[in-house]
C-alpha cells in the first residue's frame, strides 16, 4: 500500500509538471541600456545647474563631459593605447559622498590602470592634460556607469559623477 502511494504521488507530480505549449521559453524584455537625447539633455541640465550653484568655471565637451584644470602638467599626454598612474577623490555631486579616494598619503607612486580600461568620459578628460596635471571632471552617467551603475554597487545606475585626477605618469606602449 505505501508502495502504491509513493508510486502514484511521484506519476502525479511527473504528469503535473508537463506543459502544454511548445517547450519555448518565454525570454523576458531586454533592458533598454541606450540614452535617449531627452535623457542626455536633462543630465547636462542638471550639470550646468550644480555648476552654476557652486560657480565651477567649468568648459563643456561635445559630449557632455564638464571639466576645470586646477593645475597645469608639463609631460605626456596619455593616448587610449597608454596605461597611466594616477591619483584620484570620486564624488557623487548629487549627495556628496565621497566613493573613493586615492592621494599621495595613500601611495607613493598611484594607481596604474589602462586608458582602454577607463570609464569614456574619465579617458576622455585624462586625454585633455598631461603629466602632472591635475583635473576635475564633472562625468554625466551616460559617459561614466551608465543604466547599469557600477559592479561593485556602490554607484547606483544613472549617477552623474565628479572626480579629481591628478596625471602622476603615462606610460607608452
């Protein structure tokens, strides 16, 4: 009798479980990751406005990228090809907070990364000075983390971000 009711419970749930359509499965919608220029615009918007509140005498790209040297450089000037040492401060000028911050207390040398590997608009602005250079950018989301934000998640999708770069060495392939 157990027998019987293990053997029919286990038919039951084999035959439940079959499906009557044709063994497609359903994909959900993918997630639009593209910008639209209404989307583009009200980021640079916000831009000029923080900009203007706290007087950033600040020149804007063609592609949106907001930047003021605070400091001159006088050596290379780092291609997408080079890899380059630098230190840095990233802000979320929405909040304020302070998402990561590398000086020269921190380290001696800075932090060595790949131009190639740089999110668009931070390449873009180390494109703009040379060694020794120190600049601030004002990065919309499009340019920097995009609708995904960052993998780690400390940068939310969609966040316009500030960094300060200081060029410490560009090192030519």
């Amino acid at each position: 009798m157990k027998n019987t009711l293990l053997l029919t419970s286990f038919l039951i749930f084999i035959f439940s479980c079959k499906s009557d359509d044709d063994g497609s499965i359903l994909e959900p919608d993918p997630i639009n990751l593209e910008y639209t220029q209404e989307e583009k615009d009200a980021e640079i918007a916000w831009i000029k406005s923080f900009i203007e509140e706290n007087e950033i005498p600040a020149i804007e790209t063609e592609s949106g990228l907001h930047y003021v040297i605070e400091q001159e450089g006088n050596g290379l000037t780092p291609t997408e090809e080079d890899l380059i040492v630098f230190y840095y401060k990233t802000i979320n000028p929405a909040t304020g907070e302070v998402l990561g911050e590398l000086t020269r207390d921190d380290s001696k040398y800075g932090l060595v990364g790949s131009m190639y590997g740089m999110l668009e608009g931070v390449r873009e602005g180390f494109m703009l000075i040379n060694e020794g250079a120190i600049i601030m950018m004002i990065v919309p989301s499009y340019l920097a983390y995009g609708k995904r934000g960052s993998f780690t998640g400390d940068v939310e999708p969609e966040t316009i971000m500030m960094y300060t770069m200081e060029l410490n060495l560009v090192l030519k392939k």
